[in-house]
C-alpha cells in the first residue's frame, strides 16, 4: 500500500509541475514575439502545439503509473495480507495424521499447554448424530496436541463407531482411538455435552485412572436402573463368568478377577461414564477387557467401572482417581462453579445456549493461562 501511495503522489507531481511548465514556456516564447496581430495568432498556435506535445507526454506517464498500480502493485498486496489457508490435514487431524507424536495444531502460540506438553489425546464421543456440535468443539484444540471426534454415523470429521450409538459400548470408540492413535501419554475421553473442567483435571495424576464415583450394588438389590436390562446384570453375569473359564489357564485374567474381590468383592459396579481418563500403562489391559466386555454385551456404564476396577493391582486410592462433577439441570453454570469451585466436569452441555458457549470458552481460557 505505501508503494501504491507513492505511485499516486509521484503522478501528482509529474501531471502539476508538467503542465505549470509548459504554460510558462510557451507563454514566454508568445512574448518575445512582434506584438502584431499576425504574430500573436502565430503565438497562439504555438502555445498550442507546445501545450499538446507536453500534456501527451504527461498523459502517457500517468497511464504507466496507473497501470502499474493496478496491475501489479494492488494484487500482490491483497495476496500478501490474505492468510494462508490451513492444510486439509491441520482441519482433519481426526484420521488423516496418524498421532505417532504430538501434533501441535497450535501455531500462533508461542507455548505449549498442560496437555500438549503432557501429550494427552482428548476423545469426544458423539452417542448420537448431534455433528453441527463439531465446529463449537473444535475450541478443544487450543489445549490438546490432538482431539479425536467419534460418532455412530459416518461423517468426515468423526471415526466412525457404530457401537457407541446411544453411549452403549462406547469403550470400544476408546479402543478404536488407542488403535489409530497409540503413543500419547493418556486418553482423555468426554461425550460431547460434557465439559471437563480442565484447569481442575491438570491438578490430578497422569499415570492414574479418572472415573467419576464407582457404586457397589449388591446383587440381590439389582432390580432397577439398567440392571433388568439384557445389557445390565445378565451381561455382567456372563462377563465374569467368561473371565473365570479362561482364568484356569490363563493366569492375567486370574489376576483381573482377584483384583475385582479385593476391591468390590461380590458386588456389581456402575459408574456415570461420560467422562474418563486412561493412562497408556493400562492400554494393553483395556484392550483385553474391552473385547470380552464387547462379546458379553456389556452397558458402558456398567463396563468402565468394572474394567477400571479389574485393572487396579493395588487399591482404589493408588490406582484410580474419582471425579466429582454436576449435572447443571438448568442451573446457571458460573454460580455454579463459584460455589463448587473444585469440580472436575459439568453436565450437561447445552451448546445452543450463549450462556454455554460462553462458560465453555472461559474454561478454555483459564486452562490456557494456568
């Protein structure tokens, strides 16, 4: 732009000391002339001629000047300040980068956040066609080296997990996620009208299970919720009972089984499951008990909590963190959290509301300048 200013001044110049010239000159050869009316006529006609030999001249050098603003200069200017459009495969990490390392999508930051420098992948499940959520979502990659949408139907930003449908076996989109994308330190899982509170979540361990509160129900108790149901107590029934006819000869499932009765004994386990955190050192673990949960009809709500407690060698407090969390129903999410300013998510997400979009965006934000 200043190029196309100097352009325009210098054919000011040119056009205004051109023309004051070629007045001055001719006016002074008319003078110099018999003062005859004859001669004046011919004075005249000189003044024209000079006055026509000078102005083409001028017009000709404005034309160049003026063309070479609007051809040359104007255009590459505008290319200049465009910005330069993203890569297809910085708009679609989801499956066209395998994540053999972080990915930082992050370029105008000049740091790293909690969980890119941690390299945690966040996992975002979709129980239902609700996509139009996804470009609000996308918010997510401000924090994480790679978010990783999954849904029950096809679609060109979400992996495709036809058996998350309604939240049933959703662990297997976890498992399809570990499998595209191995090598981060931990996988944060949230369905998408759940918010983490993240600046909370940075305060808990890495290498430790997060799931939110386990229940134990006593199996005689088991009459409501989805225990009746053929994913329920039925289910449960025969997952174990699977674990146990291979334990004889197998002696990691033996292990799972003993760490179940140490830490729930005969009880059933069940657990809100919208949100969960695993460590890369249970991958293989989950791999395992994913596929027998899977062929026994496991709920998930049901399956993480159980898998988690199979996992644990130790006790609960040493291998798994509960999360505490609140279900807005309505309420206004920044009292909310002033009162309960420990929680570790929110639900539910309305992303319709400004309210949310909003709270989500501050939570972002206070992330990003822990």
């Amino acid at each position: 732009m200043a190029l196309g200013a100097a352009i325009i001044f210098l054919a000011s110049y040119i056009y205004f000391s051109a023309t004051t010239k070629a007045v001055v000159e001719c006016s002074d050869n008319s003078t110099s002339d018999n003062p005859h009316t004859e001669q004046t006529v011919t004075a005249t006609k000189k003044i024209s001629q000079c006055s026509s030999f000078r102005f083409s001249r001028v017009r000709f050098l404005i034309i160049l000047l003026i063309s070479i603003l609007l051809v040359v200069v104007i255009p590459f200017s505008s290319l200049q300040q465009a910005p330069f459009p993203r890569s297809y495969a910085l708009n679609h990490l989801n499956q066209s980068i395998p994540a053999r390392k972080p990915v930082n999508i992050n370029l105008t930051r000049k740091f790293l956040s909690y969980w890119e420098q941690n390299n945690v992948a966040l996992v975002i499940h979709f129980n239902q066609n609700q996509y139009q959520r996804i470009d609000f979502l996308t918010i997510y990659r401000k924090l994480f080296p790679i978010v990783i949408f999954t849904g029950p139907d096809p679609h060109s930003k979400v992996l495709h997990c036809p058996e998350g449908r309604s939240g049933l076996y959703a662990y297997v989109c976890l498992l399809r996620v570990i499998t595209l994308h191995p090598n981060y330190t931990g996988y944060l899982m949230s369905h998408f009208d759940v918010l983490p509170i993240f600046h909370n979540l940075e305060k808990k361990d890495l290498n430790r299970i997060w799931i939110p509160s386990i229940a134990l129900t006593d199996s005689s108790k088991a009459n409501n919720w989805h225990w009746p149901k053929p994913t329920g107590k039925k289910a449960f029934d025969r997952f174990f009972s699977t674990l146990r006819n291979s334990s004889q000869n197998n002696s990691l499932h033996s292990n799972y089984l003993d760490n179940y009765m140490r830490n729930a004994g005969k009880s059933l386990t069940s657990s809100f499951s919208d949100i969960f955190y695993l460590p890369k050192r249970f991958v293989s673990d989950w791999f395992i008990l994913t596929d027998l949960m899977l062929q026994n009809h496991l709920f998930l709500e049901i399956g993480f909590a159980a898998t988690s407690l199979l996992m644990t060698s130790t006790t609960i407090s040493k291998e798994i963190i509960q999360l505490d969390g609140e279900n807005w129903n309505g309420k206004d999410p920044v009292s909310s959290l002033h009162d309960k300013n420990n929680l570790e998510y929110y639900h539910r997400i309305r992303h319709q509301s400004k309210l949310h979009q909003y709270f989500v965006e501050s939570i972002v934000r206070r992330s990003l300048i822990n």
